[in-house]
C-alpha cells in the first residue's frame, strides 16, 4: 500500500502508528476526523521510512508536536523517496501476464492556503500537514532537517515561542503556514534565503519587531503578516520607531515664508528697476554733453521728469543730473 486516504470520516481514536510499519506508504491522509490525546512514537521506532505526504488536519490532536514522528521522516530528509524516477505515483494492476492498465493516485491537499484536488500526485510533492489542532509548545529545531519538504501548515493551534531560524534551510520550501497561533519573538531574516518560498502566512500571533526586508521576504504582502500588534514597517502601515517622517510644516509657518520670499522678491524687482533708470539715465546723459542730436536731449529730460515724479512718491529726494 502507498496511498492511504481516510480524510473526512467520523473515526474516533488516537493517532495508528502501527501504519507506520507499511513498508511503502508515502501518502497518509487522516484529515478531518475526531483523533485525539498525544501524537506520540516511541524512541527509536523505525516508522514510515517512506512517507512524503502526512495530513492530520483538523482532529483533536494535543500537546506537543511530534518529534519521534518527524525523526522518522525520513523521506523527506534525504530524498529517499526520490528512487522513483516517474514524475506522478502510478500504479498498474492487472495479473501477471495479462494487459496491465494504470492507476493513477489522487488526493485533495490544502496547498498555499487554498483546498486543491491532486489529480494526479507528483512523486517529489513533501507535505506536513497539522494545522487545525490543539498542538502546544515550540515548533522543534528537528523540523529544520526536512531538506526536501514543499510545504508546511501548523497553524490553528497553539503554538509558543520564536519561529526557529532552523526553518531557513529547507532549501525546497514553497509555502509556510503558522497563522492563529501564540508565536512570539522576531522574524528569522534566514526565511528570506528561500529561493521556492511563494507562500507565506505569520498573521494573528504576537510577533514583535520590524518586518525583514530580505530577499523573498520583501515580495509578500500585508496579509502574511497582519494580526501581529507588535509588527512594524513595511509592507505593514505601522511603521517602526525612527521612521517617521517629519511633520510638515504649519500654515502659519508656511504662510510667513511665502510672505518673508513674496517681499524679498518684489524688494530686489525695484531695486533693479531704479538701477536700471539711474544706468539709462547716465548713459543718456553722457550723449547729451558729448553733442549728440536735439531728439536725444528732449529724451533725457522727459526721463529725468519721469524719475522725478517716481522718487516723490516714496518721498526720497529726486537725482537730477546738470552739466557743467
């Protein structure tokens, strides 16, 4: 046997680690039932050398989470599942000597955060699944050793402590899933190593400080993170102390500066407008006493009257120029 699928049943029990002892069972699907007390192997115990797919979603499943169990992963430890050089899990039945036709495996996943029937399950596909339980504790540094898993759902439980950096060197990991639990503590930057990771979910724990902004970390949104009180910086729209921005600057402030450079502008216009009159004026003045034509000395004096007239009005003396 190599697909077991007992998925939404009524089954009432705790966890059968006798299956543990199929020699070929790589997919294990008990989702959805009514399992329950300790998930617990004993030390030592050589089970399900084979395994790359384990569901054990929404039952009632408590306590830690199993480290015996996951010591024994060891599929997906080394690839030892990997012998199967066919890309999909197919088996041919038939009798010996007669037409043999294929059968093709099939089973419905909860894969980056959405329910997908696999027609067809791919041979190199690695899933853990113990997401929607009473689980408790911290998430074992052991996880950190299944170098070929895809993906990983332990949210909806109850989970304490930091995110381990062990985390960071499942160098296959497509999506990550810790929602709704009790995490605590930084985000490791080590996941933004992941050069699979395409689904990401940390949202409703009480994860604190700023949001890594390395590499594939940097490419999710809001949504993975949300729900974290203690969260800042982007893409969140808390941001970190020592981020913010200056305020701006109050009308009243605003409104004094425009003024304080309206009169400063308008200042330097008329002083270049009177410089101008008074350097007109001369040149003018210097044609005139070097017998230039009459028409250029009724100019000179109509300006000088004009001048005249202007510097009145400030009531400033007005310059008249006389030839000697």
């Amino acid at each position: 046997m190599e697909v077991l699928d007992l998925g939404d049943n009524h089954i009432e029990d705790t966890f059968p680690s006798w299956l543990g002892t199929l020699p070929e069972l790589k997919v294990l699907v008990l989702k959805s039932n009514n399992l329950k007390d300790l998930l617990n192997i004993p030390r030592g115990a050589h089970l399900f050398p084979k395994l790359h797919i384990l569901d054990l979603s929404n039952n009632n499943f408590s306590g830690p989470l199993p480290v015996n169990l996951i010591i024994n992963l060891k599929a997906m430890m080394n690839g030892r599942n990997r012998t199967d050089k066919s890309l999909y899990m197919i088996r041919y039945l038939g009798e010996q000597g007669k037409l043999l036709r294929p059968y093709e495996n099939s089973v419905t996943l909860t894969m980056k955060g959405q329910e997908i029937e696999l027609l067809k399950i791919l041979t190199f596909l690695t899933v853990i699944d113990l997401s929607h339980n009473s689980f408790q504790g911290k998430i074992p540094k052991v996880f950190g050793h299944l170098h070929f898993l895809v993906g990983l759902n332990l949210s909806h439980n109850y989970l304490t402590g930091s995110i381990s950096p062990t985390l960071g060197n499942l160098t296959n990991l497509g999506w990550l899933d810790l929602s709704s639990n009790k995490l605590s503590g930084v985000i490791p930057r080590k996941l933004g190593d992941l050069a699979s990771f395409g689904y990401l979910n940390l949202s409703r724990n009480q994860l604190t400080g700023r949001v890594p902004q390395d590499k594939q970390l940097s490419t999710f949104s809001s949504d993975s993170f949300s729900g974290n009180p203690g969260l800042c910086g982007t893409p969140l729209p808390k941001a970190c102390p020592g981020d913010a921005q200056p305020p701006p600057p109050s009308s009243t402030s605003t409104f004094n500066h425009e003024g304080h450079e309206s009169w400063f502008k308008q200042k330097v216009l008329w002083i270049g407008y009177a410089s101008g009159i008074v350097i007109g004026i001369s040149i003018a003045y210097i044609a005139f006493e070097t017998e230039r034509p009459k028409w250029l000395t009724r100019c000179v004096k109509l300006l000088e009257r004009r001048v005249a007239g202007w510097m009145e009005k400030p009531k400033r003396k007005a310059i008249k120029f006389h030839g000697h």
